[in-house]
C-alpha cells in the first residue's frame, strides 16, 4: 500500500500524528508539500514568512531522508495537485492533518470528495492543538467566549502524550518533484531580515533552551521586551515544526523536576499560553466570522478613522511614540514582536489613531514569520476591544506608562530605535515637554494619547447609544 502524506502546517518528522499513522498503515509513504501558486502581492502573507517556509521545507527534506522519505514538491490547488499525484504514483490513501481555519477546512473538504471520487482512503488527523475546538465545551455544550472559563476546562482535561518517531517510510524514488522553492518562487524581494534559524532541529533547540531556564522564569520576565524572556516558539507551532505534545510534555516534565515554588509558576502561567492559542483556534472553529467583523456585535459598525499618514507613521515606526516606533520596527526587522509591544501597538493604532483593527491585523500577517489568523485576528480583536474578552473596551493602555514599566531601562527601545540610544531612559516615558524632539532625526509625537483617549471613549459610547 502506498500513502501520500500532505504536508501542511506540520513540518517535522517527529510527533507527527498523521505522519505516524500513515507509516503504520502503509508500506510506503510519499511525503508531499504543496505550494501556493500565487505570484502578486498578498494581503495575508508575505516574503518573511515565506522565507521561513522556504528553510522549514528544505530543513524537512533533509530530515525525511533520515526516516526513508523522499519529499515531492508541487505547485497549485491541493485537490488537484493531489489528484495528479495519486494517478502518477498508484497511491491508494492520503493522510494528512487537520487545519483548523476556514480556508484549510475548505481545502480539506474538497480533497475529501476527490478522494471519494477516485474511491481512495482519505484521513484528516487532529494534530494541530492539545485539545480540539469540540473537546472544551461549557457544561450545556456551548463554545466559551471567554478565556478565563475556557482556560479552567482546558487545564483539567488529561493530556495527549507525544507520538513515537515514524517508521522507515520507504517513500518512492522516482515520483518527480519541483525543486525546494526559494525566494524567487514568489518573486517577492528578498527581505534582508534577520529571521529565527528554520527547520525542526532549530526549533527542537529553541524548545530545549525554553525549557531549561526561560519558562521557569516566565512569570517574572514574560511582559519585558528587553530580557528574553519568552519562549519564541511561536513560528514553531505556527508552521508545525514541534507539535503542541512535545511542548507541553517538556513543560510538564520541567514543572515535575523543580521544587520552586517561583518555577513551578512561572511554568503554570507558560503553559496557560499555550491554553490562549487553543483558546483562539477554538474562536475561530466555532466563529469564523471573526475574520470579518467584530466578535462582539455591540461593536459591529463602529466608526473608524480613514487610513492617513499617521497609518504609515505608525507602519514604519515613526510615530514620536518610542515604544510603539521600537516594536513596529522590531517586526519590520525580524518579522517577529513581543507580546507586550504587540498589545501596546495595537491598541495605540486602534485607540489613538483610531484606525480599524482589521488594517492592523492585515499588517501583521504580512510581516509576522508566526503570523496566524487565528491569534493575530483574536489579539487584534482583544485590544481593539471588540473582541472575546471580559475587558471592557474603556481599558485603553497608555503607551508612556506602559513603556516606564515594561522596559524601565529603555534596552528594547534604545535597541529597535537607534536614535534615541544617547537619551536618558526616563525620557522615553513621557512626551517631550518643550515640543522639543528628543533627537533631531525622531519625529515629536504624532497625537497627544490623553485626547485621543477621551476621542475613544467618545466613540465608544456614541455608537453605544446609537444601537
Ligand atoms: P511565549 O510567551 O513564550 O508563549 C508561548 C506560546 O503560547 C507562544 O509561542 C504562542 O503559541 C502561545 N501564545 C502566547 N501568547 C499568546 C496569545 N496572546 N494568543 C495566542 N497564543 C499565544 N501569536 C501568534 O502565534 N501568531 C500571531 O499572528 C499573533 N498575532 C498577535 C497579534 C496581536 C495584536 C497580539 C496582541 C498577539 C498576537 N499573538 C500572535 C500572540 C503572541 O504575541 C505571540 O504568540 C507571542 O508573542 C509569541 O512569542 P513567544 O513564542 O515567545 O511566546
């Protein structure tokens, strides 16, 4: 029996769910990537994060070739390209992994009924969270909508355990295959950044490093951009390249080999992260009209400010906000941003310029390496303040205190805005009082936050009485 495995948002070898069973049940499998084939400028993604795909598929080739796997490229629509590809090679199965976002789910279903036509097994496997969306319901089988309730539930249910390493796939040799995509696969200008190191064996590091010292501390150090305080396992859970078992499983054998009280938190509250993704994914299964419009549908049609200067401002990090200036360009540079700079940006460009989330959103994903709809729609929606969240909409974070607090000493700032690099840290904190700019080659502030603050409100509570 010959099965095609279709690699999707699973590109690694170990802890693979439907990559195991695919090398139980059949005697050989034919491991596939599909590449998009789209050429022109696309408003969900971008060359960052295609450049981490293009190592993550030439890292997983290698790796293949350790377990007796041959890894064939193709280009286009997967049902199609799977089609092709079954009646090339006589493969009487698929296999493959679930995605839980609407457009992966539609893609699914149309390879399910191509396979039905061809009268071939087809079988999708829940790989990409601890818990699927069903799994964690309230009690009269409702989907939460909060996270807090959600987060209790998902913490008792028992955990699924890592899967053992594949048996000799014993791929065929002679299936022809595009060759591993490059840059020049999109067309798409070569970005120059500088991304986190791609493939399994480099997020195998990250979640090595992770465990042995980061997590432990993560309660004290999670929200200070300027310490490296967090895992950075994002991109690797975003792209499949550690499965969420493996994660939790080295969590948990970390929370069990310390006595500390202070570890013992700081890895409950790192894995309670982790319970946020699945939270998100399980809004997204269960609402994916969060894509489209505001969770919350008191806030549907809520007024927001046309798209200006102050949006390109705020793009390429020259707002005269220093905090929001240093995290903008922390994404354009590396493709990633703190968590912290990522509430604190996101709420600046909704609540002080007033710009609608979704354009955010879109940014992000064309510039983030872990950009995810699920969470990047979730966390816009969260600091928009109109998405699932039992935090009022009139919590609106102040970037100059939220600066002073989480980056005391200005290292993250100073470190993505090199201008301000000779100012003393406590001026990072508040807005010139002289209208005098802190260095010539860095703008002044572009709004004043405590008027656009009172702006939001306003806002806010028109539309509240309006509908
Ligand atoms: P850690 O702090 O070490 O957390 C461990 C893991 O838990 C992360 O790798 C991630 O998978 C998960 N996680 C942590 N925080 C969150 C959260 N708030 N929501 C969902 N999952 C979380 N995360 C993405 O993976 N992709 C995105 O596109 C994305 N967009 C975001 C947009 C906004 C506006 C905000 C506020 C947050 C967004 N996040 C997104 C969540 C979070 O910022 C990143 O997951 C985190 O910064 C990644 O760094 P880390 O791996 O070091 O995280």
């Amino acid at each position: 029996r010959l099965a095609i495995h279709w690699f999707r948002r699973d590109l690694r070898i170990l802890d693979n769910t439907a990559l195991h069973f695919a090398s139980i049940q059949a005697g050989s499998v034919l491991p596939l990537y599909i590449l998009s084939d789209w050429k022109k400028e696309h408003h969900w993604t971008g060359p960052k994060r295609q450049s981490f795909l293009c190592g993550n598929l030439a890292s997983l080739a290698g790796n293949l070739e350790t377990v007796g796997g041959k890894l064939v490229i193709r280009c286009g629509a997967a049902d199609a390209e799977l089609e092709k590809l079954v009646k090339e090679s006589g493969a009487d199965a698929i296999f493959f992994n679930r995605d839980p976002d609407p457009f992966g789910r539609a893609m699914e279903a149309k390879v399910e009924t191509m396979a039905r036509k061809l009268g071939i097994h087809c079988e999708g496997f829940h790989d990409i969270t601890l818990h699927p969306a069903g799994e964690v319901l309230t009690q009269d089988a409702r989907p939460y909508r909060v996270f807090t309730p959600y987060s209790r539930n998902w913490l008792t249910l028992e955990k699924p355990a890592p899967l053992p390493k594949p048996r000799d796939l014993a791929s065929p040799k002679e299936i022809p295959s595009l060759p591993l995509p490059d840059h020049s696969h999109w067309k798409l200008p070569d970005p120059q950044a500088q991304i986190i190191e791609a493939g399994e064996r480099a997020a195998l590091e990250r979640l090595k490093k992770a465990t042995s010292g980061i997590i432990q501390d993560y309660k004290l150090k999670r929200d200070l951009p300027g310490e490296p305080g967090t895992s950075r396992l994002s991109q690797d859970l975003r792209f499949g390249l550690l499965s969420p078992r493996t994660i939790y499983a080295r969590a948990a054998k970390a929370q069990a080999e310390t006595r500390s009280s202070k570890a013992k938190e700081g890895i409950d509250t790192f894995i309670k992260e982790l319970a946020w993704r699945e939270f998100y994914m399980a809004i997204l299964w269960h609402f994916p009209n969060v894509l489209e419009e505001e969770f919350n549908p008191e806030w549907r049609g809520l007024w927001w400010a046309e798209p200006d200067e102050l949006f390109e401002a705020w793009k390429e990090g020259r707002t005269g906000f220093p905090i929001v200036d240093a995290g903008m360009r922390e994404l354009l540079a590396t493709g990633h941003m703190h968590n912290r700079v990522r509430m604190i940006t996101a709420m600046f460009l909704t609540k002080d310029l007033h710009i609608d989330w979704r354009l955010g959103e879109q940014f992000f994903l064309q510039h983030l390496v872990d950009g995810e709809i699920a969470s990047n729609n979730g966390g816009w929606q969260w600091s928009a303040g109109t998405g699932a969240d039992a935090a009022p909409y009139f919590r609106i974070q102040n970037p100059w205190s939220q600066a002073k607090r989480y980056d005391p000493d200005g290292r993250y700032t100073k470190k993505w805005v090199p201008e301000l690099r000779d100012v003393p840290a406590e001026k990072l904190y508040e807005a010139p009082k002289d209208a005098r700019p802190l260095n010539k080659a860095y703008p002044l502030p572009c709004v004043d936050h405590r008027e656009e603050r009172d702006r939001t409100l306003a806002i806010f509570k028109k539309h509240k009485e309006r509908t």
